[in-house]
C-alpha cells in the first residue's frame, strides 16, 4: 500500500510553454500533498504544501503565480509550471501524507524530470 | 522556520562497518524525524522515523536516536552492505495528529558508499 504516481515521469516544452504534472495516490486518500524540487546530486526543496479544497501554501520564494497547484480530489493533485524557462528545468517530486491511521508519514511519487529548451 | 544540518555530506564505509549520519534541526516545535534512502534515480523511500516522544527507535540493522534538549538526531545502521549505498536525507518537522500540517524541511542529504 501507500503508493504515489506521477505522471509524466519526463517532459521536455519549449521556453514560454506551460506544462501540468499530475501526482496521484493510488491506494489511499492525501487531504495533504506537498511539492518538492530537487536538482541534481542535491537535496529536496519543499515547494508547497496542497491541501484538497483549499488554496496551497507556499515556500518563501516560490512563485505562486508561475506554480500553480490544484488539489482537486483526495487522490490528484496538480503542479502546472507557467511560461517556463530554462531555469525551471529540475526534478519535481510530490509527496502525499495518507488520511488512514493519522500517521505521520509521507510516500513519494517517482518524479518528473522537466526539461525546458 | 525550521533548518536541518546534515553531516557528513558523503561517507564511505567497508562492507560490515557501521555508519553513522547526523543531522540537527532549529525549531524546537518539530516532532517528527524520518529518513529517506534515494537510490540514484529513484524517489525516496522512507526507512525509519522517530517521533518526539520516543528517544531511539530500531529496525533490524537501521537505528535512529534523538535527543530533543540538544536538537539533533542521528541514523545509524550496522553491519553495512554494498546495497546500503545511496543518499540518505533526514528531515525534521511538526505534525499535527489527524489534521493537515506536516510539511518537512529536509537535510542536504548524505552519499552513503559500501565497499565490497
């Protein structure tokens, strides 16, 4: 049990494009999902925090307008980078917290490796 | 906000020796201490976790120990294998049981090598 996908797993858009990721659990409900990003041989930036039905939180210095996130379900949430350059090329990893059992733990998705040219 | 250090940043180990990762975090609100394992190329995977609450937790040859008044935790695994190798991050941060917080705040993580 506990497992996250996310799909694509790699994208390549062109600079000025926007482009949606879609994390999703698929055996148990996340009210609560976070975004991460992670350049290479580095560690996990936390993003933001996705609450279902609510309006996500964001990390100092992460841009919310060009970060969109939607947690429309219990089991999606999206992360749709807009107009994106070069410098948004990295690996994005979301994570979601299951609802069952009130734990603590977080179950990570595979990633997207996003390539903008 | 919460801040965690992470030492060492790579560490190799012969095969059977025990290694040992520190990690001390700055907000003394946080209660909640996991470890992930990332093998190159792949998502992270949790191994083990500790709360506030407890002072050492182990599983098989994975140990974690806290020490709340000092603000630091530690992983330890003994007995090392040549598959123990990969990066491992520590994270700190607080819970709230049965709501919506938890967001983690991550260590810069450490490259574990096991040689054969």
């Amino acid at each position: 049990g506990a497992v996250v996908s996310q799909h694509p797993s790699w994208v390549i858009c062109k600079s000025g494009t926007s482009v949606k990721i879609e994390c999703r659990s698929l055996d148990f409900q996340a009210t609560t999902m976070f975004w991460y990003r992670q350049f290479p041989k580095q560690s996990l930036m936390l993003m933001a925090t996705s609450n279902e039905g609510s309006k996500a939180t964001y990390e100092q210095g992460v841009e919310k307008d060009k970060f969109l996130i939607n947690h429309a379900s219990l089991t999606l949430s999206t992360l749709t980078v807009t107009s994106a350059h070069p410098e948004d090329s990295s690996f994005y990893i979301c994570s979601a917290r299951p609802d069952r059992g009130r734990g603590y733990e977080q179950y990570f998705g595979p990633g997207t490796r996003l390539t903008v040219t | 906000g919460e801040n965690v250090e992470q030492h060492p940043s790579t560490l190799s180990v012969q095969e059977g020796d025990s290694a040992v990762i520190k990690c001390t975090y700055s907000d003394s609100a946080s209660n909640y201490f996991p470890w992930y394992k990332q093998e190159l190329g792949k998502r992270p995977q949790l191994i083990i976790d500790i709360r506030s609450n407890v002072g050492e937790k182990k599983d098989q040859r994975i140990a974690v120990t806290l020490n709340k008044t000092a603000k630091h935790f530690s992983l330890h695994i003994t007995e090392t294998q040549p598959e123990d190798s990969a990066v491992y991050f520590c994270a700190a941060g607080f819970m709230n049981y049965g709501g919506s917080q938890g967001n983690l705040i991550f260590g810069k993580g450490t490259k574990l090598s096991v040689k054969p």
